[in-house]
C-alpha cells in the first residue's frame, strides 16, 4: 500500500499518512516527544511509543498531570504510522491544537496541546539532542526555582489581603512581583517586566527585584516611590546591563493615613477599585522606562484608598492578545472585566484569567500574564 493511501487507526477514524511525515529511527536515533513547556510539570519530556498514552488528572492515566482544569481521563495521544494523534476522552474543558479545540486530530512536530493550565509541544528530535536538552532543561529549572523563590506567598491575613497568578509564557519569563512590609505602618508592592523572555530577562528581573525588596536603600525615602524607582534606574541602565529595559510599578501604602502613593516607569495603569465596584482609577504617572538614561526625574501621584477598596496590579500580558474574532486588545477591553463582581471560591487574578481566556483565540498566551490584587481592609 503507498505511503499516501488511507490506513485506519485505533482512534476510530481514517486517517491519511503524508509521505513527507517523519520517520523515527536512523542513525541519529530520531523519535517523538511530547515536552510539557507551560504549567507545574515544565520540563518534563515523555517519548512516544507504540502504546497510546492517556494523559490525566488521576491514575489510571499514563501521564499524571495534577491540574484541576485536567479531567479524570482527558486525551490520547497515539503514534499512529509515524504520525501523532491526538484524541478528547470526553473531557470536561476541552482538547486544543494550536489554538483550536478538537474531538481528534494531527499534532505534528512543533504543534502544540493545550489541556488545562498545561501546554505540552511535540518533538521529533534525536536522543542525542534530547539528552543535550536535558541538561539544558536543568538549568532552566533551577534557574525557574529561584525566581519563583523571590515570589511572596499570598497573604491571608491582616489588614492587607494579596492574591495573584504568574503565567510565563516561556520556561523563564521577565515578569517578576513583590510585596513587603516597610515598617509597621508602610506597605510596598510593584510589579516589574523585562523586556524579551529567557535567562538574561530572568536573571535581569531578579537583580531588579533583590533591589526592591529591601527594606531600606542608601539615602533613599523608602516613603517616595519616584525615589525608590529613580534609585534603580541609576543602578540598571541598558548600556551597563546587555541592552535590557524594564518598565515597573511601584507602590507605597499608609495604613495610618489610607493613602497609596505610587510612581509607574513606563508601565500602564494599575486600578484601584472601591468595594462598590461602580468605578476602575487609573493609577499612573507619566514617567519613562527604567534603564534608558539617568538624566530623567521620576514623579509620583497619590490617591486615597477606602476600605474594602482592591488594587489590581499586571503585565501587559493581560491585555495584549488577539481575540475570537481577531480583534487586538488593550487595556480598555480587560477595564470592564476588572470590575466585574468576584465569584465565590476562586481568587480574583484566577476570575481575571478565565474571563480572559474565554475571550482569547488561543488558550496559551504569547507573554508573560502576571496579576496581582491587593484588598485594603
């Protein structure tokens, strides 16, 4: 039978074999992988054989993925004449291939499989490269470790609630957060974002944020944000630092006084929404990039913050995406969502992202999506 003709598989369906569709084997030892590149199993590699591998939120799957938008039994992959298949086992969240959802269909190598928080990509690489990736893998791991490190827990408690969601669009993002108490009375948040993906943004954003979660800086106001955010710019220009600029939000709250006090280095808004949810304001200053040059004097704005009041602070991954119908967005379109009412049981960044996703035409975005709420007691 020629290479072209119909053969049927064992996913119920005919399916056509291309004569261009890759062989494994050969003297490079070349096979099929499937290589998780989003979510908590980043980095984990999985070779595809002659058995199907169901892939699942309990065993008895084949490949175990704790993700609570993952079903029981989501999909199976199959390699099927050399070629890889995917199918949906019914799941409750769906099965998408480059951005579509599908009941079955053809993953070819670079195509990617979007199932929950998870994004897996497959390979057709050699052994030889895989285990030089492998290496490689490791390092980006231990490097995506630290970063993660800098990262504060939410907090539960005190007059000063803190939810958030970190999304890198790639093994390492330049999307970096924090909060921290000053002295008893002051409260410091920002949000940082270096330009580009990988480890020099990585490793960029935590000189930054080593910086920044200081308690004190040398003959710095810690209670003036436009000092602070002046304070590292001298220290991060991009002529000294590989090129690389960053914008950042940075905010200092009075819990005596209920006043946020704040400076943004070439970032877009944060917004302070009242409990009533009637209102989103803008929180921004007209200020340049951090890196770009010394001779600049930063400015910071205040605002009064009532109780009950949350402030949402993000990367421009939140609103750079292309929409369903191919619209691109901006802040004006995720404004709306921002002051949308919670719902119970899911935190406000997770309400943020679901709203967002259902708008997107691809459930992976294309950088790094970042959000952090404050609630104000």
């Amino acid at each position: 039978m020629a290479e072209d003709e119909p053969k049927t598989a064992e996913l119920g369906s005919t399916v056509l074999i291309r004569a261009d569709a890759p062989r494994p084997g050969g003297e490079d030892g070349r096979a099929h992988y499937l290589v998780v590149v989003a979510g908590e199993r980043a980095g984990m590699r999985v070779e595809l054989g002659g058995k199907p591998v169901v892939v699942g939120r309990v065993a008895p799957a084949d490949l175990v993925i704790d993700d609570s938008q993952i079903s029981r039994k989501h999909c199976r992959i199959s390699l099927v004449m050399d070629e890889v298949y995917v199918a949906d086992l019914g799941s409750s969240n769906g099965t998408i291939v480059d951005g579509k959802r599908v009941s079955t269909g053809l993953l070819a190598p670079g195509s990617r499989l979007t199932i929950g928080e998870h994004v897996l990509e497959h390979e057709f690489r050699s052994r030889k490269e895989v285990e030089a990736s492998k290496e490689l893998d490791r390092d980006l791991d231990a490097a995506r470790k630290y970063v993660h490190s800098l990262i504060p827990a939410p907090l539960a408690e005190g007059p000063i609630r803190t939810e958030w969601v970190l999304l890198p669009c790639a093994r390492l993002g330049g999307d970096v957060f924090g909060y921290h108490q000053v002295d008893a009375h002051t409260f410091a948040i920002f949000l940082l974002d270096v330009s580009g993906h990988g480890t020099g943004p990585a490793m960029h954003a935590v000189s930054v944020t080593n910086v920044l979660r200081r308690d004190a800086l040398p003959g710095v106001d810690m209670h003036d944000p436009a000092k602070i955010v002046a304070y590292v710019n001298s220290l991060f220009q991009m002529t000294t630092h590989g090129g690389l600029l960053l914008t950042l939000w940075y905010g200092v709250y009075d819990m005596q006084t209920r006043t946020l006090r704040y400076c943004s280095a070439g970032h877009h808004p944060s917004y302070l929404v009242p409990e009533a949810r009637d209102q989103s304001i803008p929180l921004t200053t007209r200020n340049i990039v951090i890196g770009a040059t010394t001779s600049f004097e930063f400015e910071s704005a205040s605002v009064q913050v009532p109780p009950g009041s949350r402030l949402y602070v993000f990367s421009d991954g939140v609103f750079e995406i292309e929409a369903k119908d191919g619209q691109q967005w901006g802040l004006d379109h995720v404004r709306p969502l921002i002051m949308e009412p919670p719902i119970a049981g899911i935190t406000e960044p997770e309400r943020l992202l679901r709203a967002i996703r259902g708008h997107a035409r691809k459930s992976e975005f294309d950088d790094d999506f970042t959000v952090v709420v404050a609630t104000f007691l």
